[in-house]
C-alpha cells in the first residue's frame, strides 16, 4: 500500500480544520504545526509527526473514526491518533493509561501539551481559563510520567 506523505497528511490536516480557531482564537492549523515540530525536536520520526498533524481530526470531529480506520496511513499513526483522542467524559487516569500503552503516542501528546502550556498563549486567556488549563496540564504530565513544565 502506498501511504500519504508528510506533506499529504499536512494539507489535509490544515483542510479538516480549516476555519477553526484555538483558544486563544489562532488559526488551528498554528498549533498543529508546532505540535508536529514538537514531536521532530523530541526525536519522533514521521509516523509521530503524522500523528502529530492528526491528533484532534477525529476528536475535533473533523473527520471520523470510519475515515481514519480507511485513510492510506500507517496502523500506527491511526493507532497513535486513536490514543489521543479523548472520548466523552472519559476519566484523565483512564485516558493517560491508553497513551502511555500505544507506543508513540506519549511523545506526541508531550508535544500538544507542551504547545497548550506555552505561556505566550496561556497569556490572552482570561485569569480562570489560564488556572484551569495550567492545572489539567500538570494533572496530564504527571499521569504521564513526564517531568513539570
């Protein structure tokens, strides 16, 4: 089978989520990116930073779970994206314990936490959003084993 290349998974990742804002109101397309470079700076190889490019698409619902199990992508960027995609009122222990037994996946969400947690965005946040967020980060790090920001 022949895989879509870095570049592929990029411009549709930017099409899926095309019009949607962070929170902070940046273009989405700004975090994926980072994320992506995030994951190349820690050492992950392409299907990480394919991954990296996909992580929200079905979480976001942008694209479903159905596209993703038929997309021309490796088992484990689709098994890595899955991890990472948080189901509805699921517990943080119980979501931490699925990305840390897909390999893979721990860098890449190291990567979007490390991106959500910068304190440039958490800047233009209102005082009890930038609380909240800097406490479920930590509460994710550490769930993952990974040293405070």
């Amino acid at each position: 089978m022949t895989y879509l290349t870095l570049e592929e998974v990029e411009a549709l990742a930017r099409e899926a989520h095309a019009g949607q804002t962070d929170k902070a109101g940046r273009p989405y397309a700004e975090h994926l990116r980072a994320v992506a470079e995030g994951v190349r700076a820690r050492g992950g190889g392409d299907a990480q930073t394919a991954a990296a490019w996909l992580h929200d698409v079905v979480e976001d619902d942008r694209l479903s779970e159905e596209w993703l199990a038929a997309a021309a992508l490796p088992q484990e960027v689709k098994d890595i994206v899955l991890a990472l995609t948080k189901r509805p009122g699921e517990d943080p222990a119980a979501y931490a314990a699925r990305v840390l037994a897909v390999p893979g996946a721990r860098l890449v969400k190291e990567a979007d936490l490390a991106h959500n947690a910068d304190p440039d965005r958490l800047a233009v946040l209102d005082e009890a959003t930038r609380a909240r967020l800097t406490a479920k980060y930590a509460t994710m790090r550490a769930l993952l084993g990974l040293s405070p920001s």
